[in-house]
C-alpha cells in the first residue's frame, strides 16, 4: 500500500519535474541518462534524484564511483533515504575530485585539526580570564583589609585623643 503511494509520487515529482502531465511521451531525460546516452525509462533508478537541470551532479559521481555502482548503492538504501544518499553520494564525489588522495577524509581531519586548535585557544582564554577574575577578587580583599585597617586605625586615634 504504501509501496504505491511512494511510486506514485515519485511518478508525479517525475512529471512535475519534467514539465506538465500529458506531455510524458517526449520526457526529458534524467541527467544520467542523458549522460549514458539511454532512454530514460519509467522506473529509472536515477531520474528522481539527478535532475537534467544539474547535470554536473550526475557527472561527479558516474567520474568517481560509476553508474551502475551508483545505482547498486541508491538501491541498497531505503526509498526515503534515496535523495539524502544521492546528494551524499554527490559530496563526496565532488570532494574526491578536488582531493583524489584524501577526498572526505581530508575535509574531516582539517576540521578536527581546527577544533582542536579552537579547542585549546578557548581553553587559554578560559584559564586567562579565571587569572583576571582572581586577580581581582585579591585587589578587592587588599583592599577592604586595607580600609579596615585605616578606619581601625583612625578609630583608634580617635579614643586616643
Ligand atoms: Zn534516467
């Protein structure tokens, strides 16, 4: 039942996507298929999520994993999941072809490297501010003694004279 309805939404994004219903006979096919040259058939595993309007995104990822790879790995998620591991998969291509030794790996050890060193800085900044805070917390203590002191003192001359 529910297999149903998920087909035929995906059949209307399909149509909305590619333009009026009616005109389903002369599709525009999806950026993959294009790409593959093929037609793009109705159950295409690709035209959900590679719009021929960006093209590019299909094009990373066939360069980097293959299409059929990619498709094997769409299938093996669950259908609602599809698009997130589609643009997932479209991330890591593109990261893999500015950085074909590290790919993500490299962005995610950069910004751990950045935490930690926005890490340690916070952590002086911390102890910094504590050493204010005590610093200040002694003036005041000096302080107060010292004006007891004083008025003590001057208390004190006060009954000696
Ligand atoms: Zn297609």
């Amino acid at each position: 039942m529910t297999g149903e309805i998920d087909a035929s939404a995906a059949v209307m994004g399909r149509r909305n996507m590619l333009g009026p219903p009616g005109s389903l006979n002369t599709i525009t096919p999806c950026a993959a298929c294009k790409l593959l040259r093929r037609r793009c058939a109705e159950e295409c595993p690709f035209s959900p999520y590679f719009s021929p309007h960006e093209p590019h995104k299909f094009a990373a990822v066939h360069k980097v994993f293959g299409a059929s790879n990619v498709s094997k790995m769409l299938m093996e998620v669950p259908e609602p999941q599809r698009a997130d591991a589609a643009n997932s998969l479209v991330f890591e291509a593109n990261v893999r072809l500015r950085d074909p030794v590290y790919g993500c790996m490299g962005a995610i050890s950069a910004l751990q490297q950045q935490v930690q060193t926005l890490q340690a800085e916070l952590n002086a900044v911390r102890a910094e501010i504590l050493r204010y805070k005590y610093r200040e917390a002694a003036n005041t203590i000096i302080a107060s003694t010292n004006a007891a002191h004083s008025s003590a003192n001057s208390d004190s001359n006060g009954l000696e004279e």
